[in-house]
C-alpha cells in the first residue's frame, strides 16, 4: 500500500488480510480499495481515496492511496473587506494535509462569521497536483440585513401591543464589521427602546471586539403607574472575545438625587464558542 501515511498500512491489515495467499478477481480488488477508501472517511479525511496501482506477475497488488488536501484557494463573489483575512483563514485548511472536515467546516464557518455571508465550499480536482483538489468558496456578502415585527406577547403595564425591528449593515468600514440598530415600541409612549451596536473582526481565530449601547423609556400603566415619571437607562457594553475563560464583569454606576436616571458601563471578557 502506497500513501498510507496518515493511519499507515497496518490499520487496514483486517481488510486486506483475507486476499493474502487467495485468488482475487477485479470486483474483490475494487471492493477492498473501496472499503479502504470509506475507512479513511469515517475518520475525517473526507477528500481521501484508495485506487488500484496495479498488479505484478507475481500477483503483488499495489494499492495507491492519495489522502486529499487542497492545492489552490480561490474566493468568488463579491466581497467589500479585505480579502487578506480570509485569505489568511482559508490558508489554515490549505496547509493542513490530509484535510479533515473538522478543519474545512471550522473555517468555513468563520468566513461566514466575518462576513455576516453564505459561505459554500466547491471543490475541484487539481489541474497540476495528482491526488490534490482546489477550493472555492463562493462567499454572498448582503449589504444590510434585518426584521420587523409586531406581536401583543407584551404586558399591561407596557402594553401588550408593541412593534419592533433591526437591520444590521455589513462592511460599513470594510473591515468585515457588522453595526445593527435596533428598536422597540408600544402605544401611548408606554415603552420606547432604542438600541445601537457595533461588532469587528479581529483574527482568522474568529476573535472579536464588540460594543453597543442601549436607550429605553417607559410610562407603565395599571399598577404599575404609580411608578412612572420618564425612567431612563442608558447602558454600554464592550465585550471582547479573545478571552480564554470568562472574567468578570466591571461595571460602573451613576444615579442622580431622585435615582430615576442611571448610567451603567459594563465591561465584560468571555470566550467565544
């Protein structure tokens, strides 16, 4: 067996075994590479594949065994960043040999995640590496993206009717960043929300750096309405996921004489999963 580097020709002695010292015909061979072939697959190497090499007139039969990776890296589609980061990440799957599907679908994902895109990976047979396949990834970067919505899940004292909406737009900085406004509202002024935030890619890791803040109003009625009078929260989050593990959070307070109005400044490191 030729090419078996990875899991190494004793690993498949059980299939081969029962054709040492037998007659063999075209269908058994075909049948063994094939069992080779799915053995390699099972353990990740989905770009694998065992052929026949031939067989001597001495009966040795030479399996040849090509584990798959990939020769050449090509983004298609319309993208608005700089295509050195993906580059950068697509490269991890292009240096890996043989490539799993653990490592494909990890940075796939993540192209995905610094575009806020579809992502698909098409492969090819290599034009000039036997054995090799190249990649495209067809990447479909939207420019703005978001919903609306009303629903009367709210309660009495904010209104059980209330309207609310986001759109998120991509590559504002074309720096694969992602900044999305939000909002919230019910009838008569009961509840107004406004929310803004801002998120950057750092690495091909999928490190992050996010940060927003957020601006709300209520006028409660039932019985809750003794307690209104134009309560306001204003609140800032950064969050950066680089962490290794989380921390915790830092948080910073101000309430006026009357302790209706407050600032709050929240700082918080987690990792990103």
């Amino acid at each position: 067996m030729e090419g078996a580097t990875t899991l190494g020709s004793q690993s498949f002695a059980d299939l081969s075994g029962p054709f040492i010292g037998h007659d063999a015909n075209d269908d058994d061979l075909q049948a063994l590479t094939q069992a080779i072939t799915a053995r390699y697959r099972r353990q990740g190497y989905f770009l694998a594949q065992a052929k026949l090499g031939g067989v001597s007139a001495t009966g040795v039969v030479t399996i040849q065994v090509f584990e798959g990776f990939i020769d050449q890296v090509h983004i298609d589609g319309q993208v608005r960043g700089d295509q050195s980061l993906l580059l950068a990440a697509l490269a991890k799957i292009q240096a890996e040999r043989p490539l799993t599907l653990a490592t494909l679908e990890r940075y796939v994902l993540l192209v995905q995640d610094f575009t806020g895109a579809s992502a698909r990976a098409v492969f090819s047979p290599s034009k000039t590496v036997l054995g090799a396949a190249d990649l495209s990834v067809v990447v479909s970067e939207p420019l703005a993206n978001g919903y609306i919505g009303v629903d009367n899940y709210g309660s009495e004292a904010i209104g059980p009717e209330q309207i609310s909406g986001s759109i998120t737009f991509h590559g504002v900085f074309n720096r694969f960043d992602q900044t999305s406004l939000q909002m919230a509202a019910a009838p008569d002024n009961e509840l107004w929300l406004a929310g803004l935030s801002h998120a950057e890619t750092l690495d091909t890791e999928g490190d992050a750096v996010s940060f927003g803040a957020t601006y709300s109003h209520t006028k409660p009625h039932g019985p809750l309405s003794p307690f209104q009078g134009g309560r306001r929260f204003h609140g800032g989050q950064l969050e950066d996921r680089t962490a290794l593990y989380p921390f915790a959070d830092a948080q910073l307070a101000l309430l006026d004489q009357s302790g209706c109005d407050r600032f709050q400044f929240k700082q918080q490191l987690r990792p990103y999963l």
